[in-house]
C-alpha cells in the first residue's frame, strides 16, 4: 500500500465530509448543527468566521495524511509478517 494514495483519498474523504456538514448547518435549525462535533477535534475550528471554517478545512486534510502516515508503515509491516 503507498503513503501518496492513502493519504490523498482520505485526506479528500475528510474534506468532503467536512464540507458537507458545514453545507448541513447552512439549511437545518441550529440544534441539529454539525460543528458541535467538530470542535473538538478541530483545534481553531469556529463556526460562522471564514478563518475558523479554513482552519478546519486544512486541518480536515491534515489528518488524512495523519492517518495514512500511521496506518500504511503498519499495514505493510503486518501484511509482510504475515506472508514470511
């Protein structure tokens, strides 16, 4: 498995997913907002300021690669370890 692939299909998965909520509290009541989740996990995310939304977004895409950093090396190791 290759880094570049993981990490630019989940690093757009994460953005996608991202959007898509911030386009769901754009058309639902606030109580069913999304950006209560986010917070959280998106240090400087803030709902409703440009910055705070392109905060999130960059940060949507860091952990993509985030992920595959972690995950690919250890796939690889496991799928290796097993074949030997």
């Amino acid at each position: 498995m290759r880094i570049q692939t993981l990490g630019n299909a989940l690093s757009l998965l994460f953005l996608i997913s991202f959007s898509l909520c911030l386009l769901w509290g754009l058309f639902v009541p606030p109580e069913l907002h999304m950006h209560r989740a986010w917070a959280p996990l998106l240090p400087g995310f803030e709902w409703g300021s440009v910055s705070g939304v392109l905060i999130g977004l960059v940060e949507a895409y860091l952990y993509g690669w985030y992920v595959a950093l972690i995950f690919v090396p250890l796939y690889n190791f496991f799928s290796r370890s097993k074949a030997a």
